[in-house]
C-alpha cells in the first residue's frame, strides 16, 4: 500500500516536477520530498477525507482521477474531478 517501487517512483518524481508548486525545485529538495512522501491507492469511490477535516496532507494524483463531492439536503454533487498530475 505504501511502498514505493521503481516504476512508482519515476512516475512520482515526474508528477513533482510538473506540479506548479514545486517549479524551481533543485534535484535534491525533490529527492528531499521524496523522503517524505507515501504512494497511496485508494478504491474507487473511497473517500480519501470529509469536510471540515483538518488538512495535514498535501495530495498529487499520480494516476486516475479524484472527484470533489459535496453533499447538500442528502444529495451529492462533483464539484471538481481532479486528473493526473493536478493537486489538492
């Protein structure tokens, strides 16, 4: 679930460096990152966190998709769908 294997890891790596955020970034503070980093997979439909929890992650996707769902009156709608490469 967490481990990282090689393929993983390059694709990681790359996710890193197209990520807007980490534009800039020399090779050692990726590799720094990466230290701190967990691949995670989750089902589809999982629910990786609920409103109002406390943000302590930073997520990229690294491959598939994450919808943004909201619930109102007992009906859900996607707010935003998430694809490769985008973070949240």
């Amino acid at each position: 679930m967490f481990g990282k294997k090689n393929s993983d890891n390059d694709l990681l790596i790359k996710r890193i460096k197209d990520c807007s955020l980490f534009e800039g970034f020399s090779g050692g503070e990726i590799r720094s990152l990466l230290e701190i980093t967990h691949i995670r997979d989750y089902s589809e439909g999982e629910m990786i966190f609920t409103h109002n929890t406390i943000g302590l992650c930073f997520y990229i996707v690294v491959t598939g998709s994450v919808k943004i769902i909201s619930e109102i009156n007992g009906s859900q709608a996607v707010i935003k769908e998430l694809a490769a490469g985008e973070h949240f």
